[in-house]
C-alpha cells in the first residue's frame, strides 16, 4: 500500500533533514528525512504493508521537532 503525506513548512526558512514517520496503529513502520523548502510543501511518500484484516486501523504522519 503507498501513502503520499503532504508536508507543508510555514516558515521562511528551508528546513533541512527532517524526519517523517509513518504510524499504523500506534507502531512506527517508516521513517524517512526530507529537505522542506521555505514557505512550501514536500511530498513524502511511505511504502506500507496492507492491514492484516480489514478493520478500522489509526495512522498518523508526524514530523520530528524543530531545530
């Protein structure tokens, strides 16, 4: 299954070397760092594996703090 996060960086500054985890019912399946423009948004894209049953499962993308 892919997922495509929208990661939007509202300063002014590019920041770089960000870290971006997938979670999956509260597990941390992928993490992946990107370089976020100034005032822009960075597509991230996480390959994950598909639910083991077809249930309601609860995801979230987080960002890591700021610098």
């Amino acid at each position: 299954m892919i997922l495509t996060a929208r990661v939007r960086n509202f300063a002014g500054q590019p920041i770089a070397g960000r870290a971006v985890s997938l979670e999956l019912n509260g597990r941390t399946l992928q993490t992946r760092v990107v370089e976020l423009p100034a005032s822009g948004v960075t597509p991230v894209v996480f390959d994950a594996p598909p639910p083991a049953r077809l249930q309601t499962t609860g995801g979230r993308v987080r960002a890591s703090g700021s610098s």
